[in-house]
C-alpha cells in the first residue's frame, strides 16, 4: 500500500508540474518528456530569423548544417551551452541537458536494455541453480547453515532450501557480483513464498532477507573502482575501505531495526558467534588487501570476484557430475536440468517486467519534470544552511538519488568525478554513496513483483531508513579517511 501510494504520488505531481511550467511559459515544449533521450539538449524557445541579430543570422546561415553553438565558458558540459539551429525560416533555442530518458524512451529501454539482459543472467544463473538442487548440494549448504539462518529467519523452517539461495545471494552481493545476485535472491524470495501463509503479504523473512540486501554489503567495490580509474584518480581503489566500512553498518543497521520489529533474540550463542566471525573475516581481508601496494589492489579487486564466481560454476558442475545418479533417480540429466533452470529464469523476467516498466516510467516523470532537482537543491540548501561543507553538498545527488534509479546516481557521480576531480571530497563521497546502497525501489519492485506480494508491510520505510544511515555513515566515514 505504501509502495502503490508513492508511485501514485510521484507519478501525478511529475505531470502535474510539466503541465504547470507549460501553462505558465516556463516550458516552451514537454515533447522532450515523453521522447527525448538522456542528454540530448532541451528545446527552450523558438524564434524567427528574421528577429535574430545580424550576428547571429549571418552565422546560421554559414554554418554548414546550420547549428550554432555557444558556450558560456570553456569545459566540455553541454549545460553550459546554447545551441541555436536553423530550420526553414525559424531558429529553435537549446539550452541544458536532458536528466533522464523520456516516458516511450523508458518504456523501450526498460525491455530492450534491462529485462532482456536480465532475462538472460536469470537463465544461466537460475539454470545453475537448478543443478545444485538436482544434485542434492542446495541440502547439505542449507543444513550446514541452518543453525544460524534459524536464528535470523526464525520462520524458515531447519534446512530449507531458501537457505541457500539467500547465502548465494548474499554471497554474489558480498563480491559485488549484481548479475548473479539478482538470480539467486529472487530464487530466494521464491523459495520463501512457498511458505509464506499469506500470498499477498510479505513475510517476515521476505522482509529481513530484502532489507539485508538492499542494505548491500560489497567487499570489492569493482564497478566504481573502474570508474575512478576512467577518471584518471590517483589510486582508484582508494574508496574500497570506505565503501566496505559503510555497507557494513548499513547491513547491521537493517540487521537489528528489522530485527527488533520481529523480536529477534540477539543474544543467542550461535548468532553473536556468527557475526562476530564475519566481521573478523571481513577485517582480516581488509588488512590484507591494505598491505598490497597500488598495483597489488588494482590487481586484486578485478580478478578476485571473477575467480570465486567461475570457482563457484565449476564447483557446482564437478559436483553435478559426481553425483550425476541423482538426476538419472529424477529421470533427467545434467543438461536437461540445467535449461529447465533457464526456462524458470526465462518465466521469471517476463512476470517481474511490468513492475520494474511501471516503477521506471514513474522516475523518468519524476527526473524530466524538474522535481527532482528542486527537491535535491532544497535539501542541500539546507545542508549548506546548518554549514555542512560545499564538497559534502555537491555530492548529495548522487544519494537522493539512489534509492530511485542507479543509473541516474551513476551520472551524477561521474558529473561529480569530472566537475570536482575523482580525488576530491566530493568526488570520493559521490562514489561512496553509489556503492554503499541499493535501489531502493527498484529493488522493491522486481523481487516483490516476481512473487505477486501486494503489501510489503514496512519493508520500504525500513530499506529507507536504512539509507538514509549509509548516507550519513559515508560523510563521517569519508570525512575520516579523507
């Protein structure tokens, strides 16, 4: 309910405000909002040539193609420019960039740029999947860990198979390996469904498992890491700590709200010992990957991921094979398994698809309208006002952002990287902020949408919440390393 109340609310006050700045002449066209691309120039005005300066007219019709462009100063940012072009007997105005693709732009590019490609890592991965169910290694992982998931999902029943979807899941999370994360939680979230008594209504362990993804705990930052080195920064896997620190507490943080909502009992043996033995973990490779020299790093964070994720396929295929008298006893074999795997994949992009087209279409509104950036000024006016620094302000798009769409945040912090420098407070922290959370409700909408579940309950105010608590931990975090 809360979830279909803010997309209401974010979808009609996005028209609402188009409509206003076209009644009002703050808009000279809205076309831009339904087809425009992403970072194409706004037409701003339309005049005839005749009523130009002489100056201009003259320019115009020299011009090859008849275009003009005129920049305000000398960086490569098309928000500083006006672009005037001649057509027939008039000259259209252009001026600033598009935020985000236009609604019928979005529409399309929902399905041919994200479901598509998502459909296939569902395929494979889910595919794989299937072999480890087949082949009994999905029970001995789930009894293995039952001791401590019971602890934190006390509603999963002891060795559940859910269990080791949402360890994998946390597992490709944890790797910052999303195209294999997203298989195995909605696999999870599927698994958990099934014992779910209420179809329509999100369970209790729905909700603990979403909120301690979302929260997305990430030990190589790889994605950032390659743009601050397209930036040209210093030592591009600088943020790596900073990144691993804030993720850690977000995930701790979602850990005991949600856990406290359901009553959980922290002081078991079992759970403080797991937890305790993470966070070891988690340090002991941070003082390793901290010894390395710069290209000992670089080396590390971009084939670590890789290696443990191809360990993973082909431990998961040896282990098929021993044990392939299992899939004769089920009547099948190891292929066969494994593309009625990728048929569930398949089954699963096609379901979850009008909740991310519906989610998507409701930001584009929401970021060409103008809304966004009103707010966001709004909010680092008054960050500014209560003298939180520039450098801290100047990033601060990159995390109201990000609980809405990835890739609009990704273009704020690379704006950041290019405008401040990678190296600078403002760059680093924009890059924090990118990978210390999730999108919020992207997120939402594909794992929710993938099992039909109507009420998230308060799934939403907490993965928000949760947020928010990054937001906050990778100022201090950046303030401290920086």
């Amino acid at each position: 309910m809360v979830l279909s109340r803010f997309w209401l609310i974010i979808f009609i006050s996005s028209v609402l405000f188009v409509f206003a700045g076209l009644f009002l002449s703050n808009s000279y066209s809205i076309e831009y909002v339904l087809n425009g691309k992403k970072d194409s120039p706004i037409l701003t005005g339309e005049h005839y040539l005749k009523d130009c300066s002489t100056g201009l007219q003259e320019t115009l019709k020299s011009a090859p193609d008849g275009t003009v462009v005129f920049k305000l100063n000398s960086d490569d940012s098309n928000t500083s420019s006006t672009t005037y072009v001649l057509k027939n007997q008039t000259v259209q105005v252009f001026k600033g960039t598009q935020k985000a693709d236009g609604l019928l732009e979005t529409c399309k590019a929902s399905l041919f740029d994200l479901i598509l490609p998502l459909m296939a890592y569902l395929a494979f991965f889910c595919g794989i999947m299937q072999l480890l169910i087949d082949s009994g290694a999905t029970e001995r992982l789930a009894r293995r860990l039952s001791p401590f998931f019971v602890k934190v999902f006390p509603s999963v029943p002891k060795n559940h198979e859910s269990i080791s979807y949402m360890t994998l899941n946390f597992s490709a999370n944890f790797l910052g390996l999303d195209s294999a994360a997203t298989p195995f939680g909605l696999k999870a979230m599927q698994s958990l469904q099934e014992i779910n008594p209420d179809k329509d209504r999100a369970s209790d362990a729905q909700i603990m498992f979403l909120c301690l993804h979302a929260a997305g705990l990430t030990l190589i930052p790889t994605s950032i890491i390659g743009y601050r080195a397209a930036a040209n920064a210093a030592n591009p896997a600088d943020v790596m700590l900073p990144c691993i620190v804030t993720s850690l507490i977000g995930t701790l943080a979602a850990f005991f709200i949600v856990g406290i909502r359901q009553r959980i009992q922290f002081r078991s043996a079992t759970l403080l010992l797991a937890l305790i033995s993470i966070i070891a973990a988690i340090i002991g490779l941070l003082l390793y990957v901290n010894s390395l020299d710069l290209i000992g790093k670089n080396f590390f964070s971009s084939n670590f991921s890789s290696v443990l994720l191809l360990g993973i396929i082909v431990a998961t295929l040896i282990f098929a094979f021993i044990h392939e008298k299992k899939f004769k006893e089920k009547e099948t074999t190891v292929f066969d398994s494994f593309v009625v795997g990728a048929k569930s994949g398949i089954n699963t992009g096609v379901a979850i698809f009008p909740y991310v087209l519906g989610m998507l279409a409701a930001i584009s509104l929401f970021r060409n309208s103008g809304l966004f950036e009103i707010i966001s000024n709004w909010i680092a006016t008054g960050f500014h006002f209560i003298g939180v620094s520039k450098e801290i302000t100047d990033s601060l798009p990159v995390a109201l952002l990000r609980p809405f769409s990835s890739s609009g945040s990704r273009g704020f912090m690379l704006d950041a990287m290019n405008n401040f420098g990678p190296d600078s407070l403002a760059g680093r922290l924009s890059s924090i902020f990118q990978c210390s959370a999730e999108t919020t409700f992207y997120v939402i909408a594909v794992y929710f949408g993938s099992i039909n579940v109507r009420n998230t309950r308060y799934a939403l105010g907490t993965m928000l919440l949760v947020d928010l608590i990054c937001v906050i931990t990778a100022i201090f975090v950046a303030l401290w390393f920086f």
